[in-house]
C-alpha cells in the first residue's frame, strides 16, 4: 500500500476559499479511481513547530505503485496539479511530496 503525502506551502494570495477548492477537487478526483483506497485533507497544526511553511496537506492512500501512477499520470491529475502549484509560493518548489510504502493492515 503506498501513502501519498502532499504538503503545501500556500502563497499569501492564495484565500481560503481557493485552497479548499484545489484540495476538495484532488480529493474527489482520487476518490473517483478505483484503487484510491482513501484521501484526507486539512490543515497543518504543526504541535511540534517543525514544518514551518506548509501550513496545509493531504495524504491519499492506494492500493499499490501502480495505482499511484495511474493518478499521477492522468490529465485531471496534471490539471488540478498545475493549479495547486500556482497557489504555492514558488510554485512546485512550495509542495512537499512523501510516497511511503506501508503494509496494508485491513486484511487482519
């Protein structure tokens, strides 16, 4: 199973509204596919002071790497990324990716 952590360094012009609609938008498209297992988003509370910055996220799980490229590679996918990139400061430079691979503990 692969968990594919996003984080995101939204610039200061980006409002609320539009970064719950980018984030609301990857969340439904990765549900629509049929190895997304599951997709949470939200805010950063950042207890620990230690990812200054990104002050958003969100971590979709599917069922294996190839259900990982099959989102990654699809057009909606590369759309909603392009403009989730323009709403971060320095674009691509402002999201912080992690894919870890994790056993998939829902068959004990």
């Amino acid at each position: 199973m692969i968990l594919h952590c996003v984080f995101c360094n939204f610039s200061d012009a980006a409002t609320a509204a539009q970064r719950q609609a980018i984030l609301s938008e990857l969340r439904d498209f990765a549900m629509s596919l049929r190895r997304c297992l599951s997709a949470e988003f939200g805010p950063n509370r950042d207890f620990e002071q230690k990812t200054q910055g990104y002050s958003h996220g969100f971590v979709l799980r599917f069922r294996d790497a190839d259900a990982l490229a099959e989102y990654a590679e699809h057009p909606t996918h590369r759309a909603l990324g392009a403009r989730l990139c323009a709403l971060c400061t320095g674009g691509a430079d402002g999201i912080l990716v992690y894919d870890l691979e994790v056993p998939d503990r829902r068959s004990r």
